[in-house]
C-alpha cells in the first residue's frame, strides 16, 4: 500500500512520506507515518523517501521511526539508506550510536545479543562514521563493514560474527518489484514448536535456533539475534523434530534450503523423515536429498520449497534427521566451519 498522500509536517512543508511498498505488513495496519511515531513494519518492504532526496528502504521486520528531517532511528532490523552525492549527514541513529551519512549508499542490521545492542554495517559507495572505542569517530570507505557492538560505557567495533565476516551484501538496495507469495494455506507446522539437540550459537547474535524453522520466515533474512533459519552446531549435520501438538494424518513435506546469507555453506544435504505418535518410537518413512541453493536471494524472491510426499501416515512429531550438509565451495571435510542447517519446514494432510 502507497501513503503518497500521508506526510510529516515541519514548517508545513513535507519530510518524508512513504514512497512505495512491496509486500508490506505492519503491525496494527499501515497507520499513518508521524514524526517521532514508531512503526512496526512485520514483513516485507517499505521505502521511506525524504523531501531532500534520501531515500531508505526497510525490510521486515523492522521497527522504526522519523525523527527528523535529516534523520531515522531504527531500532531492529534492516535499512539501506541512499544519500545523493550533492548531500551529507544525514543521520541514521541504533541502539548502538549514530552513524552518519558523508555522501553515500550504506545497509545495516540491528539486533542484539547476550551482552546488548548489535549493528552491522556495510557502506556500498561513498563513506559513514560510525561510533568508534579509542576516538569519538572512525570512518568507513565503501567496500568496508563492521559490527558495532554496545557495551557499557561505549562501543566496541569488530570485523566477524560467529566464524564469519560481517557481510551485507544482501541487503535490499531497491524496492522489489514484487513481495514473495504467503504461506500456502494447510500448512500444519507454522508456529508449532521444534526442539533440536544442539544449534549453532555464537556471541553478538549469531544465534540460529530450531523455532525458527516453523516461524514463516525465509529466505535466510533477519538481523543479530533474530535470523529467519536453524543452523546445526559445527561438523553437525543436525537434527530437530516438530510437534504438531496432536496426531493427525500427514502426506508431504515441503523443506527450504539455506545457503547462510552470503556464505553459501551449512545447507542440508542428504536427510530421513520419521515420524512418532508418542516422541519415543519413531519410524522412518523416506529418505531425500535437497539441492544446493547456488546463490543469494535476491529481496522479495523465495528461494526454491523442495516437495517430498510419502504415504499417507498419523503423526504428532516429525523428525528430520541430517546425514550429509553442503560445505563452502572450497572447503574441506576437516574445516572446522561447517555443519547443516535449513530455513523452514512445511507439513502438509495428504
């Protein structure tokens, strides 16, 4: 939905008004825009332009709100923000400090982990300061990224999450043309718990639990501490099993790979089905391979469901067991990065 007609006022002239969206759901409805009012952006996409040609667009779901004429705070989730080059500072404020515009295009993610506020960012052209540790500021040229991490007292800066380099390439620097599909209806396992023996968890938000594959989120997206799929821990390919909270009749599962971002590691491979009445006595009902997601999603396009049907069968907990999982392209069988992990997973009635 357009709000082309909804403005921010100052001096009775517009700020910013809402210049296009894709596939957006905001919690609560669209609401009006309104200086120094937070909106919920749930999912999709949503493109804020301002009255002097900054341009940011929001992916979902994120929290967010116009505090100015030169300035947003976001305080969860992902922007891009696109400054002409006749301009600077403007301002995009996080829980973490304020990162300031000097003329460019940059993204970043806001999130949390254990210990407080993380954001990463990303400049794609042009150069920011960020909040820096040992002098009030520290620049960043294009090409460089880092994760600003809170801590009391200040800010700490550092260049990797987990085993891997901070990397926004993903980010969405255009407003998609068109959002990906909702869910199918019939779908038994959205919103129903999972558990998993272990998952991939790491300091500053590199945390990918098994709810997040009954949670209708994909497409390897999210922020620190709020990513869209599970990851098993390291030389793992992984297990977890949902519960659908009561035996019913079952006859197809539909699973999404994940590539982890721009990593292009940790899917699943090879797999086994089995199913339980009672969580204790499972049997297996099929054996399958998923195919390797080759690249990135590109915003507002799903990566490929992979369709598994099987013969009809009551069950009330679905376990998916990994047997093999995708490595970086020139990885090795000892690296110590590496393990299986998935975006989501549907259930279907025959």
């Amino acid at each position: 939905m357009l709000g082309c007609s909804v403005f921010l006022m100052m001096n009775r002239q517009p700020v910013a008004r809402l210049t296009g969206t894709s596939g957006a759901v905001w919690s609560g409805g669209p609401g009006e825009l309104g200086l120094n009012t937070s909106m919920d952006l749930m999912s999709g996409f949503a493109e804020v332009g301002y009255r002097s040609g900054v341009r940011v667009i929001l992916e979902g779901p994120c929290r967010f709100e116009i505090t100015s004429e030169s300035s947003m705070l976001v305080t969860h989730g992902r922007a891009t923000v696109k400054v002409p080059k006749h301009l600077d500072g403007f301002h995009l404020d996080t829980p973490a400090g304020r990162i300031t515009d000097l003329g460019t295009e940059f993204g970043v993610a806001v999130g949390s982990g254990v210990e407080g506020s993380v954001v990463l960012t990303e400049v794609f052209d042009g150069e920011i300061e960020i909040p820096a540790e040992d002098t009030p500021r520290k620049r960043l040229l294009s090409g460089e990224s880092l994760a600003i991490v809170g801590k009391p007292g200040g800010t700490r800066l550092i260049s990797t999450l987990g085993d891997y380099r901070v990397d926004l390439r993903d980010s969405a620097r255009h407003l998609p043309v068109s959002a990906a599909p909702a869910s199918p209806d019939g779908n038994l396992a959205l919103g129903k718990p999972v558990s998993s023996p272990a998952h991939y968890s790491r300091a500053h938000g590199s945390v990918f639990p098994p709810s997040n594959l009954t949670d209708g989120r994909l497409n390897d997206s999210g922020s620190p501490g709020d990513w869209s799929y599970w990851l098993a821990p390291n030389h793992d390919s992984g297990e977890f099993t949902v519960d659908l909270l009561e035996s019913q009749e079952i006859g197809r599962i539909d699973l999404q790979n994940t590539r982890n971002r721009v990593h292009d590691d940790r899917g699943m491979r090879r797999f086994r089905l089995l199913v339980s009445e009672n969580g204790v006595d499972f049997r297996e009902i099929l054996e399958g391979e998923l195919g390797r997601i080759s690249s990135p999603s590109k915003p507002g396009v799903d990566f490929p469901f992979e369709s598994f049907p099987f013969a009809a069968v009551k069950a009330r907990y679905v376990k998916v067991v990994g047997l093999s999982h995708y490595r970086e392209r020139d990885g090795t069988e000892d690296d110590d990065n590496q393990g299986g992990g998935l975006n989501e997973i549907r259930i279907f009635a025959p």
